[in-house]
C-alpha cells in the first residue's frame, strides 16, 4: 500500500469551487494482489487535517484518488467533503496510517529535511 501521487496545488485560481477542490487529491495505490479494508484507515497533513475511510475495500492492484471537495463516493474516487484545501501548495506531508495508527506511508513536497519522501 503506498501514496502513489499528490495533486497539492489545483490547476487553474484557486478560487474554492468544489471543482476547484476536487483537482486537489491524493491517491493511494494497492501494490499487492489481494484486497485490503481500509475501514479506519487515515490519511493526515502536517496541520492534523484528517479523513478516514470508512467501508471502503480497495482492491488489489488498485488505485483511488481521494479529493478533497464533495462528491459520491465510487469505487476510484472518493470525497472529503470539505469546504477548504487541505494540501499546502508550498510544502507539505500527506501521511498514511492502517487502523491501529501504524505507519504505512507518506510523500513530502517543498522544504523539508532533505527534501523528498521521508519517513517519521
């Protein structure tokens, strides 16, 4: 399981449309060939904006992208459903953690030690 790819900033004003909230995301890819629950599951930025998965089975060899507006939910995508941006344009983590709280992975954009991925 790891973060695949990071869209921080929004393409195009970032003018706080829920279209504009949805360029924003983050997917998380299934590397494995079995399904995994993620019920529980978080994914976390640096200022503690938190979204849990709650019922969401992601299959093997998988990606969901998971966007920071609102939306329905399906299989590939799934919604925050929040008002703001989440993701600091200029720097940023995004940090992936299984239901027990348990590192499982993070990706890192703009100034930070070292720069790059990092783990805590």
């Amino acid at each position: 399981m790891q973060i695949s790819a990071v869209q921080y900033d929004s393409p195009g004003r970032d003018d706080r449309s829920n279209r504009s909230l949805n360029r924003e995301w983050v997917e998380i890819t299934n590397t494995g060939r079995r399904a995994v629950n993620l019920d529980g599951w978080t994914l976390k930025d640096e200022d503690g904006h938190t979204f849990t998965f709650h019922h969401y089975r992601l299959d093997g060899r998988s990606t969901v992208r998971v966007h920071t507006g609102e939306g329905r939910d399906s299989r590939s995508d799934l919604f925050q459903d929040r008002r703001n941006y989440v993701w600091d344009n200029r720097s940023d983590t995004a940090t992936l953690r299984n239901d027990h709280g348990r590192f499982i992975d993070d990706a890192s954009w703009g100034r930070h030690h070292g720069g790059g991925r990092h783990h805590r």
